[in-house]
C-alpha cells in the first residue's frame, strides 16, 4: 500500500540556518512526488513537485527537493530560512487512479 | 481567477443535522477531490471526481456523498453528522493531465456537537 512518512513532527531553526525537512514514500512504481506548504487557516499551496527527469527540482519560495530513489526519500531543503517559511509542511504521492497520499506533517517554528 | 472556493468557512451542526459543503473552481479542470484533515494527521481523500458526472470513493468516504453534476462544482454532502466528522474539509482540483499538482480551496471548519 502507498505511504508517505515525515518522521520529524515538529522542528525549530534559526531565521538564517538552513533547512531540511524529511519526506519518505513507499509506492510500487515511480511516483509522483509533491511539498506543500499551509500557513495557519489556509489551504495548502504547492511549493514543488517532481514527476521526472532531474532529480533534484526547484519550487518556489527558494525551496528545492532531491528525488532519491534509492532512499525512497523525497527531502525538502532550503539554504536560508526567513520568519515567513513558519508553517505546516506536507509531503504528498500521486499513485495511480488519481489518488493522492499525504503525510501527517512537519510543522516549523523560525525563531529570531 | 478565484482558483478553487470553498462555502461555509466555518460551521456547527447539531448531530444528526445534514449540511452541504460547497466547492466551486474557476480553473476549468476535470479533477476534483475532497479531504478531510484532522489535528496532527496528513489529509485523507473522501472522494474525488475525473469529471462532470463521474465520482469515485478515496480512503474515508463514509458518512458522505458527492456528486459533479458540473465541472466546475463539487458539493460535499453530510447527511446525519456525527462527531466523528468534525474536522476541517479541503476541495482541491487538478487539470487533466496525467497526475499533475492539485490546488487547494481555504477549507471548511466543521464542528459537530
């Protein structure tokens, strides 16, 4: 069966520090591969996905992530955190048939 | 573009009450899917649809009905709420190629009492 498992529940930085936020899947085939990013009270916004090709993909916000198959790992970095990136943090699978699995979640405090 | 729109932002209901979750895209896409998402748990796909008049049951489709009788509405229906359904719903939609990101409405608060 599909999963998706962030084992890190809750992480604090520095504003400046860097940033890595652990994703790993479990899927039978290549999968597609999602971040998302939900501010309080708000819906979820994409910050990058991977479908194919190179492995390690740019999203917005300065974010990048690096497909390891070999891992089953989709990890979520960023060179330097802001006070804005303080949010819930969700790594998601497309399997087939349209359906989508999210993981429970990593929330990330920045302090000062 | 609004995107994807979501009625009501917040809701009580009364158990055993009945209420519809509306759900409007202005997007044009052919894929669309609810969630619920509970405290400390990732989202948990209800029920999504490929198109108007096609829908299909996700992982918790229990306790709720869909339909798409357009592309761009998918009203999610609870019709004797319990408890257990209290949580906050999230309406996303895709275009319709293969597997592309969703994107997601601002999600309904629901508390069941």
């Amino acid at each position: 069966a599909q999963s998706v498992t962030q084992p890190d529940i809750h992480i604090t930085v520095s504003e400046g520090a860097s940033l890595e936020l652990r994703c790993n899947y479990s899927y039978g085939a290549t999968p597609y591969l999602f971040w998302y990013v939900q501010s309080p009270g708000q819906g979820l916004q994409l910050l990058l996905k991977y479908f194919s090709g190179d492995t390690l993909v740019q999203g917005i916000k300065g974010f990048e992530a690096e497909f390891k198959r070999s891992q089953s790992s989709f990890n979520l970095r960023k060179p330097s955190v802001h006070w804005s990136d303080a949010a819930e943090y969700f790594c998601a699978v497309g399997a087939g048939g349209n359906q989508f699995y999210f993981g429970t979640g990593t929330s990330l405090t920045v302090i000062p | 573009n609004a995107g994807v729109t979501q009625t009501p932002k917040f809701r009580i209901l009364k158990i055993g009450q009945s209420m519809t979750l509306q759900c409007t895209q202005d997007m044009n896409h052919n894929y669309m899917y609810w969630y619920r998402q509970d405290p400390g748990m990732g989202l948990k796909l209800i029920y999504y649809s490929v198109g108007a008049g096609i829908t299909d049951k996700g992982e918790v489709p229990n306790g709720y009905n869909v339909s798409r009788s357009t592309t761009e509405d998918f009203p999610l229906r609870l019709e004797l709420a319990a408890p257990s359904q209290t949580s906050v719903y999230f309406c996303a939609s895709s275009p319709s190629t293969a597997l592309p990101a969703q994107y997601f409405g601002p999600g309904t608060r629901l508390l069941v009492l």
